[in-house]
C-alpha cells in the first residue's frame, strides 16, 4: 500500500481550513484550497500546514504559521487567480520527480524522513502545481527549518517514547521502530550475510546490536529504561562524551547531572561490549562506592535485550556459567582468553583496598574526593597519591584509557590537583577537563541547564549549593573574604611613622593544618585609629613556604633585621611547640633580645577559636572598608598566594590570612591614638578623600 494513502494533508488559510487524504495518483495529491480576501494580500498570506498520518508508528509533521513570500516560477503556466494555493506532495520512490524553481516548504519525508514530501506554493499573479520535466531542485531550501515534527509514542524494548522536536537526537528512533515492523524495510538494515533470510528476530538483534554500540543515549533510555533521560541535557553529554577525547579526561559535572551514568555506568557497559578481551577497573575512595558502580554494569549485562543482541559477548545465565559474577570477585564475560587473572570490571578502593598486581586496559576514577576527607588536608594529599600509584595498575601501553569523573569539595583536593597536572615538558594539561556547573555559566542566580527553577531554588538554601551544583567550593556571592578589597601600594607611600609587627605561623601537623608552609609577615600599624576604632594597616613583606623546622628561625631573624625598628614580634605557640624559644634564640646570637615581661615577644594562640571563625572575625571588616594594603615590594609568588588564600576561604590552605589575622590580637593591646583633623597626606587611597597622617 502506498505511504500517502496513511497521510491527510490540512491547509489552513486566514482561519480557512481544507483537507484532503492523499492518493495514489500524484495530481490528486495537490488538493485546491481557495483563500478568500487575502487581506495582505498573496505574497505575505500566513498559512499553517499539517500533514497527520493514520499510522501510530509514524510521525506527525507540522508546518508552523508563517509569512511566506515566492515569486511566481520562470514560465509556470498560469492556470489559477493569484491567491490560490496548491499542496504538492514529493515521495523520493517517484522515478521523475516533481520540482519547482523556488517558493518551496520542505518537510521530512514521513516515511523515510528524507528530506522533501511536499511543496507549499504562493506566487504573486497565479498558482500552478510542479509537473514532471521541472527543471532542478527548489532554491529555497532557508525555509526548510519551518517545519516542526510532532511525533506520536513508538514502543523500542518495551519502552514507550514520545520524541521532542526540540532535542537534537544522534540517531532516528523513530525510523528503528518503524523498520523492525515493516518488513519491507529490512533489506535496509545493512550488515547482513548475502543469502541471509531476514526475519523480525534477525532485524531487531542486528538494529539493537548496532544502536547499544554506536549510541550512549540509547543504553541508558531503552537499557537501562530511565526515562527521564529524555531532556536536551542528557543528549547533549552523551554526544560530548562520545565525541571527546577517548582518554586522560577529568568530568567534574554538577549532582544529579547525570556523569556517573553516562561515563561510569553506561561507556563501561558499551566499551565492554564492543572489547570482551580488554580489562576495565573502577576506583572509588572506598571500594563499596566502587561496587556500586559495578552492581549497575552487571544490571545491564542481565538486561533481556543485551542477551538478546550479544549472545556472544554475554552469558545467558551469568550467575552459573560467567567465571565470575560477583561485586566483589567482579565479573566476566564470554572471551577467549580464559587464562587472564584480570576480570573484564573489577570495582577496586583507591585508598582502602586497592588491587595488587593486575593490569587493566581502561581505569575510571569516580567519587575518588567525598565529603568526609575534605576538611582533611592529609587525607587529600594521600587520594592524590594513590591515584598517582594506581597508575601502574595500567597496561603501560598508549592505548589505556583513564578517565575521572567527580565533584569538586576543596580547593586543594585530588580533583584540582589533576586538573593541574603537566605533560613532562608542562606545556599542556595532562587531562581535558570539562566542568558542567548546574547553572548557566555557572552563575550562583543563573539558569539551570538540567533540573527545575524550582528545584535550583530549593538546593541554593543548601550549605554545599557552591560545591555541588556549581562545582566551585566559593563562588564570588559567598565569598567572605574578597580580594578585590586588598589594596596594592607602592612601599614608598607607606607612612614613616607605622608600629612595625612581626608575625609568625610555624607550620606543623600538631595544629592540624596537615601542611608543611610557614607564613612569616612584616606588617606596619599607623598609630591612628578613626571614629570606629581602626587603623590602616600594611604588608611591608611576606614569606610563605615550605622551611625545614631548623632552617625557619633564620629566615625569620633575617626579616627582622631588615624590616627596621620592630616594636613586637608575635609568635603562634599551639600544645608542645617550641618556635617561639628558637626564634628568640635565632636573634640573641644577632645581638636582639625578645621577652615576654617587656612585651617585644607575643605569644600567639587560638584560644579554643576555630581557625575559620578567627580568620573571618579578625579580617573581615578591615578588609571590607579598605583597612588593610599589601606593598608591592611583597614578591608577586605571595600577593598571589594571600589572594587565592581569600579567594577559597575557608576551603582551601590558610598559613597566610591566618597568620595575618592574629595582626588584630596585637593591635588591641596597642596603645593607638584617636586621629584629628586633616594631616599631612604621604597616601590617598582612590576614591577617598580622608588624608592619611605621615612622620
């Protein structure tokens, strides 16, 4: 039966509406639909057009209403009145196709979803319907992208599916469904033995085998059934990761976006299917997160249809056939190396049980930074180091493929740290990062790209909004100490006559910093206050680095000495340390003596204050009302450091800002005047006009 006895085609015209059911005959295809009073006369007439088709499994193609202008082809007969409209159907079956020069709709083929099925024409004097011997195709193939397919529901695996118009799918699910139940259509199915007799059961295996391979977007809505994976959202990752570097990738997608699915779950699955010989193993923190993961590859192995379509590859009863079919022991499919110790997914903890001795083609690292080691700076450095071991769990050849995927939780995480990582020559990033925030941009009040607005609502009143959706531990709407705020100055526009203060913060994992930098600062003090009871306070010099515990009280006598006359030199003292005795110690034998009875030796301590709490309490105001300067003798290594300390608090390292902080401990003991009057100006910060006092 011929396509265009399924199909009705309406026109509607200024609220006019014409139907007609389509033919066999191609003159009758081209019902007449008289518009009357074109008030706008022939060249802008809106018109909306429909073609419905009677089959459930075939699409619904809608022409949206809109203004079209055609000129009236070259030496087209004029057989009707200028405002008439004719409808011309075109199948691609057609041995001489029906052309016109120009003023051509164009729509997909209903059957075929080819590209042209009917011609929708207006001209300016007269109408006239294409006829065989037309010369060339339409010219105005721009209006193509009127047309708006509306599908009705088709059944793939016993999953229903409603496409949307709007998702830019890889592959035509539509025209699958319709080949498997139109045995006419088989021979197109393609890869099949010469002699083969086509059946639905050979059909179906051979387009499902196919599809499961070519498509993560079809494993993981007519697999694995999850229907919400229909949005343009989960299309478009699926596309980017196939599309992406086959290794050495870094995926920091936000929560709920669907990363695990697509890389761990669903490119494991297909990756396997395709190469049964090859070896992958999954890490996580913990090897029961890494478990989970296995649990929904092995569903997928157990699913009817991939038994269905790789009887070769996957055993039929896996639990008592497979080698191995446990989470723990991981499992195997059909291959003929039977002698390899390595199973084809193994799910491996990356720092608590980690596998020994074996070697995988493809490793995937996912959920290898949580919640629980965050605030733990050895913790952190521990996952980064296993994951740098876990290299060797390779094959060692070019060919292994690694692959991250997680969340961001700290600024000083493994994540970031691979994300950092450099070829052997650092000129370029070990991995491809691709970060997928939950927001438009990544904006803390954008757009979602995935979930609801409302939904997004709910999750900002959440603590860990930042890290979890945004993938960023501190956005600039939360950030409690902003840089910006920090002023530069040149050392020579700071007042002569500033309270010079040595600070030091040892560095020591009995403070539990689980670092190893010490912060070592020469702040100036003006002895002035304003009418709320604070100074102006400098950055004279600064060091923060790594110094061995013997090496730390000469670098710190060394910037005593230089730094001039030093009224006070404070000293953070946390259980046994010692650092205040070998600073002391340091610049006795220079001939300059520090106590505490005359009060030129401060000891320093928390105070049962967390650290954070101080650090924000202490420097958070003077920063904001622009209190606090930095000169530009301080070397550009530390003014960065200081600024992405502030930028992460309280996130990330903080020997910096916290040093500074303990600053204000001092002052309160500092005997300062109240300021009076306009005074000499040795430094006017921009925007301000308030004049600074100067020796």
């Amino acid at each position: 039966m011929h396509i265009m006895r399924h199909c009705r085609f309406i026109v509607q015209v200024h609220g006019l509406e014409r139907s007609r059911s389509g033919s066999r005959s191609p003159v009758a295809w081209a019902p007449l639909i008289r518009a009357s009073r074109l008030s706008e006369g022939p060249a802008g007439c809106r018109a909306r057009v429909v073609i419905r088709s009677r089959l459930p499994a075939l699409p619904v193609y809608l022409v949206k209403e809109t203004i079209l202008s055609c000129q009236r082809p070259p030496g087209s007969p004029a057989r009707r009145r200028a405002g008439e409209w004719w409808i011309v159907p075109y199948l691609p079956c057609l041995t001489r196709p029906y052309f016109l020069k120009s003023g051509a709709v164009f729509c997909h083929s209903i059957f075929s979803l080819r590209p042209v099925l009917f011609y929708a024409i207006i001209e300016s004097t007269s109408c006239c319907m294409a006829l065989p011997g037309g010369t060339g195709p339409p010219a105005r193939r721009g209006l193509y992208n009127l047309m708006e397919p509306v599908y009705t529901p088709i059944t793939i695996n016993g999953i229903e599916f409603l496409p949307d118009n709007k998702i830019p799918y890889k592959n035509d699910y539509v025209r699958l469904a319709e080949v498997i139940e139109t045995p006419k259509l088989w021979h197109t199915i393609g890869d099949v033995p010469r002699g083969t007799v086509l059946t639905k059961e050979l059909v179906e295996q051979s387009l499902y085998r196919k599809f499961i391979l070519d498509d993560l977007w079809f494993i993981i809505y007519f697999v694995i059934g999850i229907k919400a994976a229909n949005h343009p959202f989960v299309v478009k990752q699926c596309k980017v990761v196939e599309n992406g570097p086959r290794t050495n990738t870094l995926d920091v997608w936000a929560r709920f976006h669907w990363k695990s699915t697509i890389i761990t779950i669903s490119e494991t699955a297909q990756y396997h299917l395709r190469l049964p010989e090859e070896c992958s193993c999954i890490f996580s923190y913990k090897k029961p997160a890494a478990e989970d993961f296995l649990d929904a590859i092995r569903k997928i192995y157990e699913k009817p249809i991939i038994k269905f379509a790789f009887s070769d590859v996957v055993y039929q009863k896996p639990e008592s056939e497979a080698p191995t079919w446990s989470l723990q022991g991981g499992i195997t499919l059909r291959r003929k190396n039977t002698a390899r110790k390595e199973k084809t997914v193994e799910a491996s903890g990356l720092v608590e049980g980690m596998v020994t001795g074996s070697h995988f083609e493809r490793r995937i690292y996912d959920d290898i930074e949580t919640d629980d080691i965050k605030d733990s700076n050895d913790e952190l450095e521990k996952v980064f180091s296993k994951f740098d071991m876990s290299s060797y769990l390779g094959t060692g050849q070019d060919t292994d493929i690694e692959r991250v995927v997680g969340t961001f939780y700290s600024h000083s995480g493994p994540l970031v740290k691979i994300m950092d990582k450099k070829t052997a020559d650092g000129s370029k990033a070990e991995f491809v990062t691709r970060i997928m925030p939950g927001t438009v941009g990544g904006e803390y009040d954008g757009k979602p790209v995935l979930m609801s607005q409302q939904r997004l609502e709910q999750e900002k009143t959440k603590e860990h909004y930042a890290s979890q959706i945004l993938c960023d531990p501190t956005p600039g709407k939360t950030m409690k100490l902003n840089p910006a705020f920090l002023i530069e100055i040149e050392p020579e526009m700071i007042p002569r006559n500033v309270i010079n203060v040595l600070l030091v913060d040892p560095a020591g994992d009995e403070k539990g910093k689980g670092g190893s930098d010490w912060a070592i600062e020469l702040w100036g003090v003006e002895p002035n206050v304003d009418n709320l009871g604070q100074s102006n306070v400098y950055l004279k010099q600064a060091i923060i680095e790594e110094l061995k515990e013997a090496e730390a009280p000469e670098v710190i006598a060394r910037m005593y000495l230089a730094g001039g006359i030093i009224q006070k030199v404070g000293v953070e003292k946390v259980a046994q340390s010692t650092a205040e005795i070998h600073v002391a110690s340091a610049l006795a034998v220079r001939g300059r003596y520090l106590s505490t009875e005359d009060g030129s030796l401060v000891i320093l301590s928390p105070r049962g204050r967390p650290k954070p709490t101080r650090i924000s309490s202490n420097l958070a105001w003077p920063l904001n009302n622009s209190k606090v300067h930095i000169s530009k003798a301080v070397s550009p290594k530390v003014r960065q450091r200081i600024r992405d300390e502030m930028t992460k608090f309280p996130v990330w390292k903080m020997d910096g800002i916290d040093c500074a902080a303990y600053l204000w401990d001092i002052i309160h003991t500092l005997n300062l005047a109240m300021s009076a009057g306009d005074r000499d100006v040795r430094f006017v910060r921009p925007g301000f006009s308030r004049k600074t006092s100067v020796a």
